[in-house]
C-alpha cells in the first residue's frame, strides 16, 4: 500500500508508488468494467484521500479570495512526516488534512513578510498512536517539552509572540509546555 511504502521509504516514494499506480489504473481503464471483482470488492474509497494529500484536489487549490487571511506554512520535518500513514488514523487526521489543505491553498502565502498567520504542522496525534503507548510517561513529557522548544525557536515566532500562529491538536492528550 501506498502508506506503506511511505512508512518503509519515505513521502517520495509514497509519491512516485502513487502516481505508477495511477498511470497503471488509468491505461487499464477500460478493462475495469468487465471485473465485478475490482468494482464490487475493492474499497475504492481507501484511496479517494489520496489527491488531497498531494495537491491535486481542484476543490482546495483555487485562487485566495480577496480580503481572506494570508498564510505561511512552516516546513516542520519530521514533526508532521508520513501524511499517507498519519491520514488514515481516523478522527485525528485532521491533523493531516489541515496541513495539507493549506499547503495547496491559494491562500498559502510563501513570503513570511506577507502573512497574516502562520501554521505549525505537528502530527501529535499520530505520534501519540504509533508509539505513545511505548514510551513512558516521563519520555512523553521529554517529548512534549522538546516539541515546545522547537516552537519556540521558530524564526517567525518574535514577530508577535506566537499570537499569530496557528496550531492544530487532533487529540486532547498532549500538553505542550
């Protein structure tokens, strides 16, 4: 699977599986039809996620309507990695969808000087669910504070103290310091 691939070798290769999968389904298009078992026993929805996720839903990409908030997306790494595996955890990958929502928007503003807010993508919730119960309470807390730090040390973080960033906590669970 796709989100598989991801979490063995990384975004890009989650990409590239999906974009040869889809050239695949797409010559073989025709062909579809004629297999009750693809239509009727695969779960096509699985996959309906998959163009958000990677910018190419037409429906969250139009341009930014005039007088609407400007936003900056910061890069965060590894604290919001694996969207493929993250967007399948249920209620919690809101996480996910936020964060890609605004990458794709025409509303997403790449010159900081310009923003009007800044999102801070932090899968949290996922992080919680693929290894929260392995870590104990005292390493969760080392987590946490760790997560704060690199919050903190944002570049655009001065310009108003944090009242211009924007978060998202799938979960009530976490507590950042």
């Amino acid at each position: 699977s796709v989100p598989a691939v991801e979490k063995q070798h990384g975004t890009a290769a989650a990409l590239r599986a999906y974009s040869y999968a889809s050239r695949l389904r797409a010559g073989a298009s025709s062909l579809e039809d004629m297999d009750c078992r693809w239509n009727e026993m695969t779960n096509h929805a699985m996959f309906a996620h998959y163009p958000l996720l990677l910018g190419g839903d037409a429906r969250f990409t139009k341009s930014c309507p005039p007088g609407m908030p400007r936003i900056y997306v910061y890069d965060t790494g590894d604290l919001a990695d694996r969207p493929f595996a993250c967007a399948r955890t249920g209620f919690w990958a809101s996480e996910v969808y936020i964060d890609r929502f605004l990458r794709h928007s025409g509303c997403r503003e790449r010159d900081w000087r310009r923003a009007d807010l800044f999102f801070v993508p932090v899968y949290l919730t996922c992080w919680e669910l693929q290894r929260a119960s392995r870590v104990s309470e005292a390493a969760k807390a080392a987590e946490a504070e760790a997560i704060a730090a690199r919050v903190r040390a944002l570049p655009h973080w001065r310009r108003r103290q944090g009242f211009d960033h924007v978060f998202l906590f799938g979960a009530s669970s976490w507590v950042l310091p």
